[in-house]
C-alpha cells in the first residue's frame, strides 16, 4: 500500500494565481445607495446643527461654536462618503473554477478566498433598500466562518448561487429559494482558470492538471 | 474478533429501545433545577435566608422535592434510544414528545464520562457530537458502560466506513490514501501514559501562581475570612493610624520586611504548586492517549473519569507550548484542536511523544522553520509603544510626578529591544502537507496545519504594510486558526495560491 514518500518543492509561481484575474466589480446601485446614505447622514448633520444653532442664539449664547461644530461633522460625513466611493469601486469578486474570491476595504485591503468545496450553506438576503435597489448579498458560510457578498445584482447573485450550488458539497434543503433556471447570467462571468502547470511533484501525491472536480454530492454508505 | 462480528454484536446491544437507568432520574431532576437558572435560585435562596417567608413556605419544600423527583421520573420513562437501520433514534419529553433522529454516519464523536456516582454503579454519560450543517449535541446521562461502548464503536464504524466510501469515489489516488488504509488496523497502541510521579512533574511545570487562579472565587469573600483566621490586622492597623494619627506607629525593621516578602512568596508558590498537583490530579489521574483503528482516545480523571475520542482527521490545528520550567523538565503541552467541543490536550509531552502525534496527524516530514518575518513587525512595535509613551508623558508631567514622568519614554528603547528579540525567535516554514509557526520568546510556542484544513483564506493588508509591499495570511480551519502576521506580499500571495491548489487538488476532506 505505502509507496516510496517524496515530498519535493513545489515552484509556487507554476501555480493559479488568484491576483493575475481582474475582480468583478459591484453593482453602480451600491454605490449610489451608499451615497444617499451618506447624502441623508449629512442632512440629518446639517439640520440638526441648524436647529442647535438657532437654540443658542435663542438663549443669547455664541453660535461659533454649535456652527464649527457642525462644519467639522459634515466634514467627517463628506470624508466618508469619499472613503466609501474609493472602497465600493476597489470591492469585488472573482469566480475561479474552484473557488470565490472577494476583496474589499479602502485603508486596509483585503482578499478573502473561500473554496468551493469548503462551502456548506449559500443563502441570498435581501433587505427592503436591497430591494428597491435591486441588489442582493450572496453569503456563503463555511465550517469556518462566512463570506458576505452586498452589493451584487439579483441576477448576479442568484447565478453565483447556482455556480456554487453546482461545485459546492451543499445540501439541497440550505437553499431558501427555488433554483433560478438558465444558468449563468452574464453579468459574472466564471474566470475559467488556465490549466495548471504541472508542478514538479510526485505524481502520486497530487493530481495532475488538471484539477479534478471537487465531489459534488457526499456519498452515503449505501454506495 | 473481526469487524463486522463486532459490528453486529453492538447492533443487537442497542437493537431494542432502552431507557436509562433508573439513576438518570437524579441527573435528570438536576437538569429540570439548572433550566431554572442559576439566578432565579439565588434569588430564591436570598428570599428565604431574609426570613421574611412564614414559616408555613418551608412546608412547601417537600412538595417541591416531590414534584422535582416525579418530573424527573417521567422524563427518565419517556426518554429512550434505539438504533434503528442507520439512525440512532431518541426520544425524549415532558409534555410534548420530542423525536431525534440522528444518522449514525453523522456522528462526529461519543465521549464518556463517569463521575463518581457513575463510576460506582458501572454507569456512564454519554456526550454525542454531531458537527455539521446543523450542530447537534446532546448528551445521555446514565447508561452501563458497555451499551454506551457499543454505541461508540458503532458511530464510529459508520463514520469510517462514510469516510472510507467517500474517499473511494472522490479520487483514485488520493493523499490521503495511506490513512485510509491505516484505519483498517484494529491494534490499540499506547501512546501517552501518565503515573503520579509525571503528574507531579506536569504540575510543577506551571507558572508558581497558576494554582492560586483556584483561590480566586474566595477573594469575594477575602475580608471575612481575614477575619475568621485572625489576618486582619492590617485593617486594624489601619484604623489605629486614622483614628489617631499622632500614635506612633512602631516602625518595622527592613529586613524583616524582605524576609515577610520572601516567606510570603514562597509560602504562596508551595500553595500554588500543591493546589495544582490537586488539579492535575483530579483531572489526569491515570490519562492514558490510545491509538486505535477509529483514531484517537484519552481517558483520564479521578473522580470524573472522561473518555473523549477524535478520528486523526479530525484534528484541524496542532500547537505546542512550553514554559521555561516546562523546558527544564523536558515536557511541553500539546493541544490537538479538533472539530467540536473537546480537544484532545496532551500535558506533560515529551519531544518522542511529540514527534508521534505529529506523525500520526500530519504526513511527511515537518517544514523546516526557516522562514522570518518581517523586520517591520519591530518598526510597528516601536512606533505604537512610542505614541502610548509620549501621550502618558504628556499626561505625567502635568500631573504631581511632574518631570518624572518622562521615564515613561524609556518603554520606547525598551519596546524595541524586546520587539526585536522576539522578532528574532520568530520562524516559519512549509511544504506541501505541512504549515508550521514557532515563536521562543518566554513561552516557546508551536503551531501547525495542514493546508487542506483551510476553510478560507486571507490575504490583508493595513495601510501600514501597504506601504511596504507587506500582508498578512490567516487560514481559517473548521476550529482554530493559523495567522502570518507580516510576510512580503508576495510571498503571501503565493502562499495563498499554494494553499488553495492544495484545497481544491485534493480528494482528501478536511474532516
């Protein structure tokens, strides 16, 4: 049973590489509904320092303050609101054959990669601003932690559901919708990866390019 | 006797549904009184200690006893379990029957645990772990010991036969295949045995104030038993001072407060180590670590004997620590992390029974730890100890210490020769089967995983790092996590890559 053990290197630049594909970017309403949640903060802001100022003029205190006050406010809001844009264009994500990535944050950046295989449960919610906007959030959850994807288009949404659904080892009954029929939609399109490389490894220790599919339903013990 | 012969033995052992034994009535009354919630009984018991309650209430407190002792009686008929086909079957309830069904395959662990009324009786509690989509636990309070047995082996025939189906229709020549083939051997071997004189050892091996942490529900209640013991004389003192500030308080020798300091110290560390070796005593009397077909097993205790299994595959993260006493005797503390409740903790390891855990969990031979991290860890160091110290100078100075406060600027230099000790005892390494991570500072530490556990991972960078082409990579198992925490960028991306190609290339499941 036991073959000879080789353990070589392995040359890592011969292998996928998930930064050399270009990320899917988000659906332009999320940006725009994050706008308008910054637009009704800064309002919110505005007259509420209005309202102060005017009390204090009222009770013969200096309004300068209430006035500096709210200007600095406002000023955080409006540096959010940009914060924000430079984050929703930067956040994205990336169907391989095997596996989901998503990248997102403005200051700190980071690339979460979850693979299909590991998926347990894909859930799609959708909040009454969701749904107005007609956006969704994909959530994929794994046996160690879950990746939320907001922003995406229904469309979208479901077909990555459906990408996942069919690679992923998930039960039928997770699924709170019924299956979307058609496939994928256009608006993701699944980054079909390049061929691995074979690696210098054993062959007996790793498959060969390429990659054999991950299993798609769990065996019972009947088989 | 072979495996099926053992399989249909423990079938017929659990073919008929069973109720408990009739001992399970205490367990279960005690489940009845802690559903009530400990605060509602502390608040109960306030209420009759104030004496406000006439005299008549206690009569009640029969009638309680009595209602406790029926409903568990009731609990205990209307609980039963039966394994029917592939299923464990349980049923249980008051008022409402409540069925479980609970597909054997699925079982992940069955951990028994005898405490002393168990142990007397030749009962056990039985602890059923079934992680997955839905998590399930439960536990049966009180059933012999070679039913529950039987029901052990049973689960874990299933799940090695689910495994061993799944893994033949998945991949020809899977990675894992040499495991597979390892789980048809049925020997026992020992792996990890402890006397009381290793239990000494592993106690002594402690930080000397580990033991006090036991004292610490006691400080509540410090004052009081100051008093009772006659230790009150510094609030005495105290009071004789305020209440008269020109009684001259007779001055104590210095030296005789050295010696005080040094007995007290000393007198404390030989409690501390006492009440540990109690600990250790009570918690690992007689562990013994066996390996058998189905995977691992450690019993161990004094009173409350635990028997806690994990199949290898299982065990998601493995990590070591060891104290410079630990070191000094030889032994470090081996944590296997497995997927639901338990891990597997080993004290008291020597480096042998180290190098055959590690053997038995991951394949090959370990990376060589020779990778670093970067030197910009001691720059982030510095730089955060250096913004706390100015704002604490700027705070001092101002305040009565006055231009003392400055020496809170010396944390600085001191910060960044510690950050850059322990930048220099910090490696790590890979190959394909292996990630591994040792820190030595005070507490050497080691931490390794196979890559396929990855449930995700991640690539961050903070703006600090993104200056300085720098990230971090966290992996995340089913339990545990492994963390990078300043690496080139480049080689984080690539150790991403390699992690995923090792994930999705291999038919091995990560449990």
């Amino acid at each position: 049973m036991s073959t000879e053990f080789l353990n070589p290197a392995i040359d890592v630049g011969d292998l996928p590489q998930v930064d050399q594909h270009a990320f899917e970017p988000l659906h332009p309403n999320f940006l725009r509904a994050k706008m308008a949640g910054a637009a009704l903060t800064a309002a919110v802001v505005a007259a509420i320092t209005v309202v102060v100022a005017i009390f204090v003029q009222s009770e013969g205190g200096r309004t300068t303050v209430v006035v500096v006050a709210g200007l600095v406010a406002l000023f955080l809001v409006v540096l959010s609101a940009v914060l924000q844009r430079v984050a929703v264009r930067y956040m994205g994500y990336l169907v391989r054959e095997h596996d989901l990535s998503y990248r997102y944050g403005v200051l700190s950046r980071t690339t979460q990669t979850i693979p299909f295989s590991r998926v347990q449960h894909v859930s799609i919610d959708r909040g009454p601003v969701e749904r107005r906007l007609g956006l969704a959030t994909l959530r994929l959850r794994s046996a160690g932690g879950v990746i939320a994807i907001a922003g995406l288009s229904v469309d979208a949404a479901t077909s990555l559901r459906e990408v996942v659904v069919a690679r992923a080892d998930v039960e039928p009954e997770d699924f709170d919708e019924p299956a979307a029929p058609g496939g994928l939609a256009p608006s993701p399109p699944p980054v079909s990866p390049p061929p691995i490389a074979p690696p210098p490894i054993a062959p007996s220790s790793i498959t060969p390019s390429p990659i054999t599919p991950p299993p798609t339903a769990p065996s019972s013990i009947d088989d | 006797m072979t495996d099926l012969e053992t399989s249909d033995t423990d079938r017929a052992a659990l073919s008929e549904p069973s109720r408990q034994s009739p001992l399970a009535v205490v367990f279960l009354a005690w489940r009845v009184v802690r559903g009530i919630s400990v605060v509602n009984l502390i608040v109960l018991g306030a209420v009759l200690t104030t004496n406000q309650l006439p005299v008549s209430a206690f009569a009640l407190a029969p009638l309680v006893v009595g209602g406790l002792g029926i409903l568990g009686l009731i609990s205990w008929w209307r609980y039963t379990f039966v394994v029917d086909g592939d299923e464990l079957v349980v049923s249980r309830g008051v008022v409402s029957q409540n069925r479980l069904v609970i597909p054997l395959d699925r079982v992940q662990s069955v951990s028994l645990e005898q405490g002393l009324l168990h142990r007397a009786t030749g009962l056990t509690r039985v602890g059923l772990d079934t992680a997955g989509s839905a998590e399930v636990e439960f536990s049966i309070d009180a059933i012999p010991l070679d039913q529950a047995e039987s029901l052990q082996r049973l689960a874990a025939d299933y799940r090695r036969r689910s495994e061993r189906s799944r893994d033949a229709t998945v991949e020809q020549h899977a990675v894992g295949s040499d495991q597979i083939g390892s789980q048809e051997h049925e020997e026992t071997e020992v792996l990890v045995t402890r006397n009381f004189g290793q239990l000494v050892r592993i106690a002594f091996g402690h930080w000397p104030w580990a033991g006090l942490v036991l004292l610490a529900p006691l400080l509540a209640a410090a004052d009081d038993i100051a008093e009772l013991i006659g230790l009150d004389f510094l609030n005495r003192l105290e009071e004789q001072v305020g209440g008269s500030p020109d009684t001259a308080v007779p001055s104590i020798p210095i030296g005789l407060i050295v010696a005080g300091v040094v007995l007290a110290i000393a007198v404390g560390a030989i409690l501390s180590w006492s009440l540990q070796l109690v600990r250790q005593v009570l918690t690992d009397w007689d562990l013994t670590v066996t390996r058998t077909g189905r995977g691992l097993r450690r019993v161990a205790g004094l009173t409350n004997r635990t028997s806690v299994g994990s199949s290898l595959d299982r065990v998601q993260v493995l990590r070591t620590s060891a104290i410079p006493m630990q070191r000094w005797l030889g032994i470090a503390r081996l944590n296997m992390v497995t997927v639901g409740d338990t891990n597997l903790v080993v004290p008291g390891t020597t480096q042998s029974e180290l190098e055959r855990f590690r053997e038995l969990v991951f394949e090959g031979p370990g990376p060589d730890l020779d990778r670093r991290l970067s030197p910009a860890m001691v720059v982030l160091a510095v730089r955060n100890a250096a913004v706390v110290a100015v704002l604490a100078t700027v705070f001092l100075v101002q305040s009565p210490v006055g231009w003392w406060g400055a020496l809170a600027l010396l944390a600085v230099p001191i910060e960044f020769v510690m950050a850059r000790w322990r930048l220099r005892r910090q490696r790590w390494g890979l190959t394909t089967n292996r990630l591994g991570r040792v820190s030595r500072f005070v507490t050497h530490r080691t931490e390794e995983i196979d890559p396929i556990k990855a449930q995700s991972v991640t690539v961050r960078q903070s703006f600090f790092q993104r200056r300085r082409d720098l990230a971090s990579v966290h992996i995340r198992a089913a339990e545990g996590r492994f963390e990078l925490p300043m690496i080139p960028l480049a080689e984080a991306t690539a150790l991403r890559d390699l992690i995923l190609y090792r994930v999705e290339s291999t038919g091995r499941s990560w449990m």
